[in-house]
C-alpha cells in the first residue's frame, strides 16, 4: 500500500495558498485567529466574529495580496450583509500600532494600556472602554506610532473628560512611579479573617505591583528554621498563640505580640530586600502592626504606605467566618470558636492605628476597598513628592 501523501491532509485537498496584507512595503500574512480576536475584544461574540473571519477569507481566497484599506472594506461589506454591528465591531481594521520609547518600540495592547488606568482608582470595565476609546482614536487618525509621552497625554485626556480632573491625575502620579528612584511598599495590617491578602492581590493587579506575600509565608518558613521549643508563639496561631505561654494566664494580646514581634524580622528582612533592588511590593498580614516596625529608617529609601484592614461590622464578619466554613475544606470553624479571641485582636489593630495615625479600611466589600486603597496610595504619592502635571505630558 502506498503511503498517503502529506499534502491536504489537513485540508482535504491541495494546499491552500496563503493570502498576504500590504502595508507600507510590509506583507504580512493574514491570520484568521488573529482577526476572530480582534472582533471579539471590539465587542462580536465569537460566533459571529468567527463567521466574519471565514467569510472574509474565503472572499479574499485566489487573491496573492490585498492592501489592508482592501482588507477593512471587505469586513465592513461582510457586517454589513450580515447585519453585524459595524459600531460594536469598531472601525474598520488598520495596521498595528506601535509605541515608540527611547528604547525601542512596543505594540500598542488594549490589555497593557486599560491595566495601566485602573491606577485612577476607576473600575475595569471603565477602563477597558477607555482603552477600546483611545484604539478607535489611533486608527481614525490613522496613526502607525505614537510615542510614549503622546499616548500618556491621551490617556490623561480622556480620562479627564469622562472621569474628571483627579482621576485624570491619579493616573499620572502612578506613571511617574512606574520607573522609580525609591519602591512603593505598600503594608495591609489587619486581624485574621479582614480580607487583607485578597484586598493585596486586587490592589497588586490594578497597580502592576507583583510581587504581593502574606506574613503566613513568612511566619510558615520561620516555623521550619525555628522549634517549637525554641519559639513556641509562632507555632500558633495568632489569636491562641498565648496558649503557648508561660504562665498560661498571660493575654490573647501578649500572644499575638510575641508572635509578631518574630514574624516581624521576616517583614523586615522583606523591606530591606524591596530597598535593595528598588522593586515595589505589597505585603499583608496579622504579624503587620502599627508600632513594631521602624518606618522611619525607611524614608530616605522607600515610599512606605501603611493601611489598617477591619471589618467593623461584628455580624458581617461573623458572617464571614460562617461562610467560609460552609465552603472550606479546610477546618474555618476554628476561627468561629475563637471569634472573641480575634475580635479583641482587631480592636488592638484599631486602637494601634489610631495611636499612630495609620487610616483604617473598612472592608465592607472587595470592590470598594480597592478602589479605597488605590486612591490612597496614589494620592498619598501625590502629597510625598512634587507632581507637575504639566511635566508629566510635556
């Protein structure tokens, strides 16, 4: 028997040739997946946006070459015969556009662009509508390259329009942090169960800081360096780590403070490495607490924003613990048999924070804390250093 030759076995039949765009002197070659996704990100569903895709092909098939004015008509003729919204699906399909900086240039991504804006404390769906505002821009204007500065000054711009002034501006102040002399270290100090790590997760998204721990990290590898004979308070957990005392009469307080006093050396340990290769970073946890840390010795080498994580609401943070436990596997309802243990920690948490000017975060919801913490940074930024706006979009 003869073996099947290779050719059309992926296609049934000869091999299809390949259709190239033109663009100032450049062929590139047309890509269906690559069209399929820029109709989806300008608001197609993707059986619509696939079904596009297919028709344009095969209405561009037999033809070497097409311009690609050539190839947006013919997309803007296939919406419109299938009565697809050409306004959903934006304008009509240019060239890429590239981001010109003194390094190089870069192409230019709704993605990058509306993950940079939520830095203006706005939410990511208004972000991505001013990102998909500014791509619509670009290709009116036909434009090829923008640099840096022009595509910064845009942003600004049509954030000011449809936000305001401030929020405009909050997005400034983050840009002028993205390439710093100092890091941005932001610490979310909290009881058990405040929401802190997830309120560091969101925040450490919307202001592209990545490197984001929790204090249990930490805690967990002192835990392996250090006995339980040696340290015992660390082998607890914060709000019974007093059982581990001697004499067992000394306080949940007393506890939880030699516990953190330890775990501080880690967080220390943290700030120092953060300095030490200018990286921003966010930290959280239960062993971050107003006063056992000297900030201070940081102010020439770091921006260092302290936030206080509560949930005022006893009920609703009962709540919390409940729910957790119903959809855990791990074992939650030991946080509701130290609810008292815990809530008395928090209201230390409150008490220190109070002491020592730290604001305070009523976690009520997740949304409305980020948006809450990313204000405060950025505008704590805007008060630490001088911020031009005129420089900035010069």
């Amino acid at each position: 028997m003869k073996p099947q030759s290779r050719r059309g076995e992926a296609g049934g039949g000869a091999s299809r040739e390949r259709i190239y765009i033109e663009y100032d002197s450049v062929r590139r070659p047309f890509m269906r997946g690559i069209l399929v996704h820029s109709l989806m990100a300008r608001g197609l569903a993707f059986e619509d946006a696939y079904a596009a895709a297919n028709a344009v092909r095969e209405r561009l098939r037999g033809r070497k070459s097409v311009t690609v004015e050539d190839l947006g008509r013919t997309l803007q003729a296939i919406l419109r015969e299938r009565s697809l919204p050409e306004d959903a699906a934006g304008p009509p399909l240019g060239p890429s556009i590239r981001i010109t900086t003194p390094g190089g240039a870069a192409p230019f991504s709704k993605g990058f662009l509306s993950q940079s804006l939520l830095a203006a404390a706005i939410e990511p769906n208004d972000a991505f509508d001013v990102a998909r505002e500014i791509e619509g821009q670009l290709i009116q204007r036909g434009m090829h390259d923008i640099d840096r500065r022009e595509l910064r000054r845009l942003a600004f711009h049509t954030l000011e329009r449809r936000f305001g002034e401030r929020t405009a501006e909050r997005y400034l102040v983050w840009r002028r942090y993205q390439e710093p002399d100092r890091p941005v270290i932001l610490l979310l100090g909290g009881a058990t169960g405040s929401g802190k790590t997830s309120l560091a997760l969101d925040v450490g998204h919307r202001l592209g800081i990545h490197r984001v721990m929790s204090t249990d990290a930490i805690r967990q590898i002192m835990r392996i360096m250090l006995s339980h004979e040696l340290v015992p308070a660390i082998h607890a957990s914060s709000y019974d780590a007093h059982k581990a005392l001697a004499p067992s009469e000394e306080s949940v307080i007393d506890g939880f403070l030699a516990q953190a006093r330890v775990v501080s050396v880690g967080v220390r340990a943290m700030l120092d490495r953060a300095v030490a290769e200018n990286a921003s970073q966010i930290l959280d946890g239960v062993s971050i607490v107003p006063g056992l840390l000297d900030l201070q010795s940081y102010a020439d080498t770091a921006h260092v924003i302290f936030l206080v994580v509560a949930t005022l609401d006893e009920k609703a943070f009962r709540a919390r613990f409940e729910s957790r436990a119903r959809t855990s596997h791990r074992p939650e309802h030991r946080y509701l048999e130290h609810f008292d243990a815990i809530l008395r920690i928090q209201d230390y948490f409150l008490e220190l924070a109070d002491r020592h000017d730290i604001p305070i975060v009523d976690n009520e919801s997740v949304d409305g804390s980020v948006l809450s913490i990313v204000k405060h940074v950025t505008e704590t930024l805007r008060k630490a250093g001088s911020f031009d706006v005129a420089e900035m979009l010069a």
